[in-house]
C-alpha cells in the first residue's frame, strides 16, 4: 500500500523570521506523525523577493533580464535550507530538492513562465527514499536550461502544480486560517468560508491567492484547503460553495510541567514561543536556585506538586524520569480532569493498560508519543494500525545506536559515553541506556499500543552495551535492535546486539539517528525515521501532542 502524501505551501507570511521555520517544522511534522510524506514548497522569506529585486534594479539592465531568475530564486532556495536546518533539528527525515533535479520545467517569460512538466517518478523516489522533500516554489527550468520564475504567487502555483501531477491534496498555508468574507484581521466577526467554489475563490480570494494560482487549480480542477500553521482548521476550495461561519478558535490553555532539564528546558521554550495558544503556570523542580540564576522567573518554580494543582492547570507535562512519583502524580492529575502529556516512559509503561483506561474513565486525555522514538513516531503508527502488525523491529534508544557508531569508528566504550552525555544524549546516570532498561520501557509501550500485550521487564531478554568492545570490525554495522513480534506460537519480543548488513534499512540510522520497519498481515510493509535521541526531537514530540490536545478546544 503506497503511503499517502500531502504537498504543503508555506507562503512569505508565515515565514517572516527564522523562528517562523520552527512553526513550520512543527506543521510538516504534524503531518508526518499522522502517517503521511510531505512535499513542503517554499516561499522567500518575508519581504527577500523585494530586497532582491531591489538589488536587481539597481545594477541590471532594463526590462526584461535573463539573468533575473538566478538572483530572485535565492529567497526560495534559502527558505528551504532554513525549512530543511529546522527539520533537522526536531529529528524529522527532510531532504532539499532543486527544480532542476525535479524535472519542474516551464516555457515562457523569464519572470511569467507557465509549467509543462515534474519528472514525478524521481520526485516519489525522493519520497520513499527521505519521507519527506523541501523544495524552493516560484522556480522552475525553462528552455535552453535557465531559470525561470512563475510570477507573483510562483510558489502557490508551484504546489498546486505538484500536487495536481501527484494526484493528491495541497494546503496552502497563509496568516490566516481560511477565506473569509472581509479581512479578519480587521475584523474579529468575520464569517469564514467552510468551503469555496474555485469560481467564488477568485472573485473574492485575492490577494491571498495569486490569480495565477487560482487559474490553475480551476482549469484543471484541483482542490486544495488554505490554512495557517497549528491550526487543524481550514476552508476547503473545490467545485461547490458551502455556508460561511465564525471561525473556531482553541482555547488558551494553562500548563504545568514537572522537570526542566535538558528535554524540560526545549519545551519551555517552544510553549513560552505560543504564548497566544499556552501559558505556563507552574513548573515542579528539585532545586528552584538553579533555575534562578538560568533566569527562570522564581514564582514559576515549585519543589512540592500541591502547587502545581493550586495552579488549576489544563494540561500537565512530565518530563521527568523514574516510575515514582511520576506515575502518581500522573493519575492524581488525570483525576482532576487535567490533560496529561508525559515522556516518561518508564513511568506509563509501569502505568500500562491500567493507566489508560484510568484516563478514559475520568474523561482526560493521556499522551505520550515522546516517551518512545524521539522524533520517530513510532507509538503514533502503533495506534494507527493496531490490530494488523504482526512484527515490529526498531531502534529504540538513540544515545546507544549513537555510541555503537562511535566505538565502530574506533573509539572506546568510556569516550563514547562521556560524548554523548557531552552532546546531550545520554544522562549523568546512563544505565537505563546502556542495560537496556530504557528501550525494554519502550518495548512495553509497542507491545501494549500496538499488539494489545502487557509484559514486564522480566519478559524481555536484553542485551547490554555495557563497556561494549568488539574483538574486530563489524561485517556491517552494529546496532541493538527491539524485536516485538506475534506469530503462531504467540507474542515474543526481545532487544539483540546484531551486526547488520549494511543494506538493510534499521543498519542505516546514523549517530543518533532512529528506523522503525512495521509489518503486517497482509503483507505489506512500512518504514519510518527521526531521530531517537536528543532535546529538541522529544521537545517536538511533547509539543506535537500538546498541540493535538490543543485541537480539541476548537470553540
């Protein structure tokens, strides 16, 4: 079954500082975790197209320049490098294509060209090989092989074109959440379009469309949906009109977090950046001083949970470790009515199937998607096919597939340690690491969520890494793989120390790097990646089930 693919358009407004390219990473990977490949289309940055042409004019000839494309294509390209870096970051799988390694020719004008043709094959090669591809919009190849620009709006025509030859959905993504009767901005009141006639569209879309755009989609008959990143809200552009109504909007919602190193840290960041959406009320620490002389407000900070509940707040981020008081703390919140978002997983394996019905019981929502992967959405693809997975094998724990690289290139067991501590990785304490306790956690997790079994620890065979030295080189590459599989003579599941041809796709995580190969019972296959390991990978995981909880509070 071929994985389904979206192709999303990030217009210059909602890419005007570089923080906005984190926003958007944010999106891509929302969609990633829901199973789908990503096609992202850039725009320049805020006013780049301007500056750059600004330039233009003062040191080029008049009128019509060849040579005009090879300069303002550059806000485009520099977008998706910054779109790509930011993806990078959060563990997401990314991958920057050209127009001219697309194939994405046009004929016509330098500056008003109209696209003929995407070599399409190489671009769902692209897909299977990397998930998900960035690529500059506005551009293409024209003839004799130069550059050529679309016109005003290029890079929404550039994915509405993509999305037509790949026959699958576009979203172009604006400072808005949709079409709406007058400016919304101007006027709080404003009834949005739920859905919109490519005919309406163009009389009343401008000048959030390029008519170039529009034109397109209605000649040829492709619907797309126009929205604004972080908001599952959208209108709907296609062959009918529909009502217009208020525009839902999510409720602000009050958080109160327990633990601030370096993944509690990432992720007080990231909420204290949508202060329109999230505001953080209390956060639960061992020693308030040290945070203090960070800069951490001090009424902010807590040493005992009772504050935390006085602080009345909708949702509870655990980016704690061990199983107590974690687990307590969870259900005591979870009772009250209070949202929880954990990447605990020591403490919601220990939980299990108990834990989660304990939270459907009380009417809260339980999410946990960091607590396994990173930034693999591993436990999201658990959920999703439930019932058809007969084997999964992945690499669970990014800090020891990051030290079996290091100690493969000849470095001991002792610097490889201290280097991925150094690099953030792995704890002051890595034994949960190394003895396999932290992946045997997550194994727990895939067994529950994904074949309906609860195990303990006890039942999971495990292969240390522990001063790991290999007598000689490996054949292929060393990597300590899950295995969690359920055939004829039951469920099994186990962590194995295997040197692994280099072909095969979980030997081909780099560093800290992770791969996931899902099988099912009627054959078919599914790999993912991301990375395993790392603040800012489990600080996007946190933050994509905040903001899915966060969608619940439409109003």
């Amino acid at each position: 079954m071929p994985v389904p693919v979206i192709v999303l358009n990030f217009g210059h407004s909602v890419l005007n500082s570089l923080e906005d390219y984190t926003q958007a990473a944010s999106e891509i990977y929302r969609h990633y975790r829901q199973g789908q490949n990503v096609v992202a289309v850039t725009s320049a940055q805020g006013d780049q197209t301007d500056v750059l042409m600004a330039e233009a004019r003062r040191i080029g000839p008049e009128g019509e320049a060849k040579n005009l494309p090879e300069l303002l294509q550059l806000g485009e390209r520099r977008s998706a490098a910054l779109l790509a870096l930011a993806l990078e970051r959060i563990g997401a799988p990314a991958f920057v294509r050209q127009a001219r390694d697309l194939g994405l020719t046009a004929e016509g004008s330098f500056t008003e060209a109209r696209l003929t043709g995407l070599d399409t094959p190489q671009l769902l090669q692209d897909l299977k090989d990397h998930d998900i591809v960035v690529m500059p919009g506005f551009v293409a190849i024209g003839e004799k092989d130069r550059a050529v620009l679309l016109g005003d709006g290029g890079a929404d025509l550039t994915a509405l074109y993509v999305a037509d030859q790949l026959d699958v959905e576009a979203v172009l993504l604006k400072d808005v959440d949709g079409i709406y009767e007058v400016d919304p901005k101007s006027n709080p009141e404003a009834k949005r379009y739920e859905e919109i006639s490519w005919d309406d569209a163009t009389r009343v879309a401008g000048p959030l469309i390029a008519p170039r755009a529009l034109g397109f989609a209605r000649k040829q008959q492709v619907p797309f949906r126009v929205g604004t990143p972080g908001l599952p809200s959208y209108t709907r552009v296609g062959p009918t009109t529909g009502a217009m109504k208020i525009a839902p909007s999510p409720q602000k919602l009050k958080i109160a977090m327990m633990g601030l190193g370096v993944v509690g840290g990432g992720v007080f960041r990231r909420v204290k950046a949508h202060a329109d959406q999230f505001e953080i009320v209390k956060v639960m620490v061992r020693s308030p001083d040290k945070y203090i002389d960070q800069g951490y407000k001090p009424e902010l900070l807590a040493t005992d949970f009772d504050a935390l509940l006085a602080a009345k707040p909708d949702v509870f981020i655990d980016v704690s470790g061990g199983v107590e008081p974690a687990l307590s703390h969870t259900k005591t919140m979870l009772e009250n009515g209070v949202h929880v978002v954990s990447a605990n997983k020591q403490a919601i394996a220990a939980g299990g199937q108990d834990l989660l019905d304990f939270a459907v019981t009380h009417k809260s929502q339980l999410r946990f998607s960091s607590a396994a992967g990173g930034g693999m959405p591993v436990l999201e693809m658990c959920l999703r096919e439930a019932g058809r997975i007969t084997r999964v094998q992945a690499l669970l724990n990014g800090t020891t597939n990051y030290m079996l690289d290091e100690i493969a290139k000849g470095r001991s067991y002792a610097e490889a340690l201290k280097d991925a501590q150094d690099k953030g990785f792995a704890e002051a304490d890595p034994s949960g690491d190394v003895s396999g306790a932290d992946a045997a956690a997550k194994i727990r997790l895939i067994a529950l969520l994904g074949f309906g079994e609860t195990i303990g620890l006890d039942n999971i065979p495990q292969d240390t890494i522990d001063n790991f030295a290999p007598n000689a080189p490996a054949k292929g590459a060393w990597k300590r793989v899950a295995n969690i599989w359920k055939d004829r003579n039951g469920f099994s599941s186990a962590l194995e120390l295997k040197d692994l041809s280099k072909n095969n796709f979980i030997a081909q995580a780099e560093g800290e790097e992770a791969h996931a190969v899902f099988d099912f019972d009627d054959g078919d296959q599914y790999r993912i990646r991301g990375k395993g390991a790392g603040r800012w990978p489990t600080t996007e995981s946190v933050m994509a089930d905040l903001f899915d909880i966060s969608a619940t509070t439409l109003t």
